[in-house]
C-alpha cells in the first residue's frame, strides 16, 4: 500500500504533427497544430491565441524557445482521468519554421524531411524553453519560463492532425497525400496514433468524408472531430490518446462533433447570460470603469466561468455594451425628465396668453430667453446637442435650451397654448358661476346642491362647465360660507365667555346650566346661521365648552394658533436651557493665557500678518503690557469657503479676528464677511450665551501705492468700524517700511482683551435654579389664542434684553429676568401663558401679578379678559401672615 501512495504519477510525451512547410507546401494558413497544442494546454479563452506563425527571422530562430530546432515544447499538463487516475503529458509539436528573408525552410540539425524528421521518437534539444506564443519570441523574460525536462524527450505517442476545412490556396488532395506519407513513417514506431480533424467549425463536408475513408483504410486508427477556436473535443482528442498509452484507464467517451458543439455552446450561453445578470445586477452606474468592475467581480463563479469560456476581451466587450445601454437609459430619463418639466416651465415663462397666443414657436423662444429668470429654468450649453455633452452627468436639472429646437419642444409648446386658451374660459366661465352663487343671498350653510341648481340652470356659465365643475364651485362656496359661519359661531361663543368661566375647572355643566346658554344664545343671528347643520353646531358648542373646563394646548380651539405653542416655539429658538455646566461657556479675561485669533484677509494678506506676528514671538508666545500670552493663529483668505460654516469656530474656538485690509476692495470684502460670519455664528441666536467674536480693523501700510490712498482708507476703514461696532487700528503717522508693525499688534490684542473682559462683565452667569420658589417674585403674562398680533410682539422686550434667559427644563413657557431694582439684584419668573391655561393656575399657585393682553380689534379678546378677571383672586396671604393684592396691568 506504501509503494502504491508513493508511486509517482506516469509521464508520457505526444507529438503532434500535421502538414508542415512553405506555402507552396500548406497554402496561406495552417491545419490547426498549433491552436489545438494552445487549447489543450492552455484552456482558458484569455490564454488562448489564435494566430501561431511559422515564418521566422533568424535571430527568432535562434533563440531558446526554438532553439534552432523545428519543433516546439508546449510543456506539461497534468491529467487526471475519470476513473481517477493521475498522469502528465509533455506536449511537442513538429512543424517546419520558414526564413522571413528567403522563405525556405531555416537551416537546423537535422536536415531530414518533415515527415521523417516528425516521426522521430527521441528528441533533444538543451535548455529549450517552452513555447506560449509568437509575442514571446525575442521577449522570453516577459513570460513565464520552463524548460524542456533534461532538454531531452522520448515520444510516446502521435497526434495527426488534418485540416478538414476550406484551406487557403491548398487542395485537400495534396494534404492526404502528406499525411499518407507521414503516417508510412510515424506507424513505424509503433507507438499510439490518434488523428484530429481540425477546424470542425468550418468544416467541408467531402473533406471530412475523405478523411473517414482514410482513417478507416488504416488498422486501429480513431478519429476524433474537433474545433480550437470553440474548444470542442480537444480534451477528449487527447483523452484517447491517454487511454491508449494506458491500458488500464476507462476508455473515454467520445462524443459527436455536432452534439459536443451543441454541448459547448449551450454551456457558453448560460456561461453568457449568467454573466449578463451579474453586470446588469453589479453595475447600474454607467461611470464604472472596468477595471474596478471586474476586481469587485474577481471570485464570483458566473465571472470565472465566463472569464474561462469566452476571455476578458469578450467580457468588457458585454461591459462596454451594458454601460452604453445604461447611459442610452439614463440620457432617455433625463430627456423625459425634461420633457415632463417642460410645460411647467413655460406655465411659469409664458403664462400670459395675450403674449403668447400669436406666436410662433421661434419667437416664443426668444421671448423666453428674455425673461429675467430664464437662467433659473434653462440653461446654455457652449456644445451642442445636450446629450452628447458633459451635461448628462450634472446634478443641474435646469433644461438645456437646445432641447426646445427638436420636434418635442414644438409639440409640448402647441399644448400649452392650447391649454391656456382652453383654461382661461374654463377659468372664466367658473368665476362667473361663483359670482351668480354669491349673489344667490338666500343659500344657506349645509343647503344641499339640489335644491339650489334650479334656481341657476339658466346662467350662461352653468350651461358651459361640466357637472363635475358646478358641483366643485358649489363646493368651494359651500365651504367658505360655512367655515365663515362656524368661524363666526365660535367667535360668539367667545364673546360670551361669561356664560363658560364661572364653573370650576374639570366641572359638568348641569342640564339647567345648558339651557341658560341656548337660551342667550338663541337670540344670536349667527347661532341661527348654522340651523341646517345643527349637529355641527352642537358639536361646536359642546367642543367650546369640554375645552373651557378641561383646557389644554392640544385640545385649543386654535390649533397651531395656540398661544402656548406659539410662546414654546418662540421660547425654543431664542433661549437656552440653564444648567450646572453653563458656568463653563464664561471665562474671566484677567485668566485668559491663551488666545485664539483668527487673521482675515485678501490675496495673501492675512498670511503676512500671520508671518510679521510670528517674527514678534518667541515660540508663539507674546508679550503684553508685562504678561505672556500664548498665540494661536489661523490665517484665512476672505474668499475662503470655511469662514461660511460654523464648525470653524466651534474647532478653532476664536477669541478674536484680526480683520486686515489695503485697498477699497480688500476693505469691502471685509465688511461683507464680517457680517456673514455674524449671521453664521447667530444661528437663529440659539446660541445666546456664547460671547460675541470680537472683530478689529486694521490697515496695513501701502509701500507699493501712492499715500493720498491713505486717508481715503482711512476714512472708510473708521467708518466701517463705526458701522459694524468694532475697533480700528490705523497705521502709525510716521513711515515705516513693513506692513504692519508692533504696535498695530498690541492695540489689536488690547482691543480683544477689552472686548472679552465686556463680554464677561455682561454675560456673567447667575447661580442656576433648583426651585421656582428661589424666584424674587412671579408673574404670569395672558394673552389670547387667535388675538391679531405676533407673540414676538410682546416677548421681544423681554427677549432682546441680555438678563433674559430660560427657566427650568420642563417649563417650556417660563422666562427668567435678572433684574437691578434698587440697590439689589433681582430674579423674576415671567409665564406668558393663554387664558385657557392661565386658569389652571389661578386659583392654586402663588402669582405676585398678571399682565394681560388684550385686542382693542375684537370683541372676544376683551371679553375673555373680563371673565378670567372676575375669577382672579386679588387677595392672597403674604409671608408675614398678612394679605397683599395681586396688581394687575392690562396691554
């Protein structure tokens, strides 16, 4: 058993050999050795060459994968059969190789004839490499190398081959009489012969059954039909041959030529469309090269296999179709996309039909590229067409004007032409109908259409509208008239809010209760308005009244118009939450050894202010009025797009900005940035805490400009510091030859530490609230939902002040103002609250006042305002065991 597991595999050597010689001899092609040696031992289609010369120049002739020698060492192949058993196969193919200068056979050894000399059976020939393809020749330190085995070999079978196609210029004839004769010599040796009908694919019918009757006039002679250009039979051609060395291998199944290609090309098309579906599914950008394609591909079967079957070349090929596909797709669905914007765009360019009724479709282009806004909508490409330009890869989904030039353009104009003739009298006939229904007075809220279509049947506009349209105008004034009325009921219902606020909160209205509000009600016009739709009435008043004795902001009569949400949205975007860390957002500038500054300036100007700072420090660190700061700088060109973001000074954590400039230009680019970059850093003053960035002017010296320039930058650059409310820094009176100098630096740097010791003086945080009750004193502010005025209107004073600031988390309506009164600091807790809300706590919690608000516009404002007064209670007992009363101011 030991020997058996040790025993090396067989080695046999098979020589293949066919018709050889000039073209006088073979014709212009030859019978297909050479590709069968290149299909057997190198299968895969990207390693399989199709064209093998035989004419030669001396020197490739010479050289080591021929060397000199009319034959070619094809290497090694291991085989292992289907029964298992191993082997390899040293492969030699006999040919004759032609001088490129005399074209005659080159001169070797061996001078024998071709049909002797391919019948040997030992050849020799040291060091000689094995052959790949023609490109090889003369480059063999490009490609793999391997030698013939101890440069010597004994052939141990032969493989015939015979052309049975066409020919070039060769009489098939004259073939099987060459072969006739190198078969006399090769059966001599008495080793295996195996012939191969080459080039099957282009198989002549005759010559194929010429070369039967030859095969069978010969004794224990197989013929196998084969084809290297599609790989048919090759493997089983030399199978056979195997099998017939080897005895005691299974003999292998031959199949038919016809069904072995049905065979192959059924396995390429499924290698093919399995192929297909893995590009359609990996690739659906048509910006894919392959190169990245085919390594993100690399190890998928359906890639390998068909890599193996049909080659790389034939792969991209399928790649190069499916991404002209994918930008064919992608070109229609913008050129749709463009279409279908179209009619919209000229809804917007051309909605007049008075200007464009009358013409023609030229001069309606030239109109639309008249318009103002014409470059919002369309754009001019420098080439033309649009879709064989870079344009189908821009995200810009304006229309190419060229676009309007083609058939499509024409049509989609003529529609929409069309369609404003045809809606201007829809338009028109409908407006009229609306106007006979609103002079129709006696249509009430809820009145069917029934009933109110035979007194308008004989109205012009009725008899030109669809049924549809009447039925939709009627609509529309039905819900006007009725919204308008509902509205109207539940203002009144407001306006007699003293029939709602004298029960308790969470309270049931009794029955008796329910008809004295009928009762009043009933003589109200507008409680009558709603008699059709006496549900809705009911719903609305018992809706007013659930909501007058369990009020809350969700279930408010307002909706979004609601006072609390109002005030939480305003409270939300301009105040901050106080916490134990928001100490830590101030610092004192007398502690301050650090300073962050960031140099702004045009073309390389503030760059040079960074440089002359850096020559007065001493490893960045600067020296002021006796103290030593350590200088971060960050010079920043104006055009810069990181001065637009906030995460620049979130980063970089800037305590000012030196701000240089030295002409007007520079100077009004200055002024632009500065307050783009107040605006960024504001955001919404969310932020408010956050101490302002201090900004300095300060004008370089021109050493290349005329000096009457410098007044005039002066005056501007005072000017702008006044306007912007920063410091300017001017250049000393006497000359100098830098741009800047020390003391230019050190007013600047003072300028910043003033700026940051204000900045604290002003923002200084108080100790946080754990408790309302540490509040000074309470008040709560009321105002009413749907009143007609903004609720900034009354926040902003408290707002835009600096003492303001929010309450505890969880009180989303409550402001804190840190006061002065007197000689005494002081901490106020304002509510500003609706009047539904502000019940809830009339009765239950401590107020020291109220501020109400009311419209002097509406009458429901003032008398909400009344009744909430009347269940406020203006005595409530002191700290000191006595009574105080609630002040009150009305607004």
């Amino acid at each position: 058993m030991a020997k058996n597991k040790d025993a090396r595999p067989p080695v046999f050597a098979i020589s293949v050999v066919g018709l050889s010689g000039t073209e006088k001899d073979k014709g212009n092609c030859g019978v297909g050795k050479s590709c069968l040696c290149n299909r057997y031992v190198r299968p895969d289609a990207d390693n399989y060459y199709s064209e093998h010369t035989s004419v030669l120049s001396t020197i490739d002739f010479g050289g080591r994968v021929v060397n000199n020698d009319h034959f070619l060492f094809w290497g090694d192949v291991s085989h292992r059969g289907d029964d298992g058993l191993d082997c390899k196969i040293y492969l030699i193919e006999q040919t004759e190789f032609i001088d490129d200068q005399t074209f005659l056979p080159h001169r070797s050894t061996n001078l024998q004839p071709y049909t002797k000399r391919a019948a040997a059976t030992k050849l020799q020939s040291a060091e000689k490499l094995m052959y790949i393809c023609t490109d090889q020749l003369g480059l063999e330190q490009d490609f793999d190398q391997k030698q013939m085995p101890d440069g010597k070999l004994n052939i141990d079978a032969f493989m015939l081959c015979i052309d049975v196609s066409k020919g070039c210029n060769r009489k098939f004839d004259d073939q099987i009489k060459f072969v006739n004769s190198l078969y006399s010599h090769i059966v001599k040796s008495k080793k295996p012969i195996v012939v191969a009908a080459t080039k099957c694919d282009e198989c002549v019918d005759q010559h194929l059954r010429d070369l039967q009757n030859f095969v069978a006039s010969k004794k224990n002679l197989m013929l196998i039909e084969t084809s290297a250009r599609f790989n048919i039979n090759v493997e089983v051609c030399f199978n056979t041959l195997i099998q017939q060395l080897d005895k005691t291998r299974g003999k292998p199944k031959t199949v038919p030529y016809l069904e072995a290609y049905k065979v192959q090309r059924h396995l390429v098309a499924s290698g093919t469309d399995r192929f297909d579906k893995l590009i359609v599914h990996t690739v659906r950008d048509y910006h894919a090269t392959w190169k990245t394609v085919s390594n993100n591909m690399r190890g998928k079967p359906d890639y390998e296999d068909f890599i193996t079957l049909e080659g790389s070349r034939k792969a991209r090929n399928i790649f190069t179709k499916h991404i002209a596909q994918l930008k064919q797709e992608h070109i229609k669905r913008r050129r749709e996309e463009y279409l279908t914007t179209l009619p919209k765009t000229l809804n917007n360019l051309l909605h007049n039909l008075e200007e464009v009724e009358h013409l023609t479709w030229p001069e309606a282009q030239s109109v639309i590229r008249n318009r103002p806004d014409f470059q919002y909508w369309f754009v001019i490409l420098e080439h033309t067409p649009w879709d064989e330009t870079d344009h189908i890869d821009i995200s810009d989904r304006r229309i190419p004007f060229d676009l309007l030039d083609t058939p499509d353009g024409e049509r989609i104009y003529r529609n929409h032409v069309q369609h404003l003739l045809s809606e201007k009298r829809r338009v028109e006939m409908k407006d009229r109908f609306k106007k006979t229904l609103d002079r129709v007075h006696f249509i009430c809220p809820g009145q069917p259409w029934e009933e109110v279509m035979c007194f308008v049947m004989e109205d012009e506009a009725y008899k030109y509208i669809t049924e549809s349209d009447r039925r939709d105008v009627y609509c529309r004034h039905q819900q006007e008239i009725v919204e308008r009325a509902k509205e109207d009921f539940q203002e009144m219902l407001f306006e007699h809010a003293e029939l709602f606020y004298d029960l308790d909160l969470n309270a049931t209205p009794s029955g008796d209760k329910m008809s004295e509000i009928h009762s009043v009600l009933n003589e109200e016009p507008r409680y009558r308005a709603l008699q059709k739709l006496a549900p809705d009435r009911e719903s609305l008043l018992l809706k007013h009244i659930g909501f007058v004795y369990h009020p809350t902001k969700e279930t408010c009569l307002s909706g979004q118009n609601c006072v609390d949400l109002k005030v939480e949205q305003v409270l939300a975007n301009r105040l901050v939450q106080l916490d134990h860390g928001r100490s830590n957002l101030y610092y004192n500038s007398a502690n301050i050894d650090k300073i962050n500054l960031c140099l702004l300036g045009r073309e390389g100007l503030s760059q040079e202010l960074a440089n002359e700072i850096r020559a007065q420090s001493t490893d960045d660190e600067y020296t002021l009025d006796g103290k030593i700061y350590e200088l971060k700088l960050l010079p920043v060109d104006v055009n810069s797009t990181l001065l637009f973001s906030h995460t620049w000074v979130t980063t970089f954590k800037p305590h000012g900005c030196f701000c240089v400039f030295n002409s007007i230009e520079s100077l009004n680019c200055i002024g632009d940035c500065i307050g783009r970059i107040r605006a960024e850093i504001a955001q919404g003053r969310r932020d408010r805490f956050a101490q302002p960035l201090p900004f300095i002017l300060i004008l370089a010296n021109q050493r290349e400009s005329v000096c009457k320039n410098i007044p005039i930058l002066r005056h501007q650059g005072q000017q702008l510091a006044n306007k912007l409310q920063c410091t300017f820094v001017d250049i000393p009176s006497v000359a100098f030859p830098r741009k800047f100098t020390e003391f230019q630096v050190k007013q600047g740097l003072r300028a910043v530490l003033e700026g940051l010791k204000h900045n604290f003086d002003v923002l200084a945080p108080l100790p946080s609230i754990k408790d309302m009750s540490e509040t000074d004193l309470r008040i709560v502010m009321c105002a009413m939902c749907w009143d007609p005025f903004s609720v900034d209107l009354i926040l902003s004073p408290f707002l835009d002040s600096h003492c303001c600031s929010a309450g505890q988390p969880g009180q989303s309506n409550t402001l804190i103002l840190d006061k002065i009164i007197g000689d005494s600091r002081r901490r106020i807790q304002v509510s500003v609250l609706s009047y539904h809300t502000a019940i809830g706590i009339r009765k239950d919690e401590l107020v020291h006042g109220y501020i109400l608000v009311y419209s002097a516009k509406r009458k429901a404002s003032m008398a909400t305002l009344r009744a909430f007064l009347a269940e406020v209670q203006d005595v409530i007992p002191g700290p000191d065991g006595g009574d105080h009363r609630q002040p009150g101011r009305l607004l």
